[in-house]
C-alpha cells in the first residue's frame, strides 16, 4: 500500500483532487487522506511511481512517507 506526504493538500477540494488523480490511474482504487498529518495511503494495483506522478501532474509535491 503506497503512503505519500502531500504537503500542498490543505483543503477537501485538495482531497478531491487528489483523490481523483489517484482514482484516474486505478478507478478501483481506495484512497484515504488526511488533511491534518498531509498524509495519503493508497490501497491499489498499480504502481505506486505511477501513482505518485498523477498526483504530481494535479499540482502536488509528493514525498515518501
């Protein structure tokens, strides 16, 4: 299960949007995010770097947990 820090997450329209990015690359997927500790887990199929980079291509900075 991937874990990721968002840093630039500071809202629920950032939540959605993450959520989204997320959800373009594995529609199944199930993403739990908290807005206080900017932390995302990830339960998902695919790759974790190909989650990470659609996350980054909504407009976030992404780092390893």
């Amino acid at each position: 299960m991937p874990v990721f820090l968002v840093p630039d997450m500071t809202c629920d329209g950032c939540v959605r949007a993450v959520t989204n990015a997320v959800k373009a690359v594995d529609g199944a997927a199930v993403v739990r995010a908290d807005l206080a500790t900017k932390r995302v887990e990830i339960d998902s199929t695919a790759a974790a770097p190909a989650l990470a980079e659609a996350v980054r291509d909504a407009g976030f900075t992404v780092e390893a947990a």
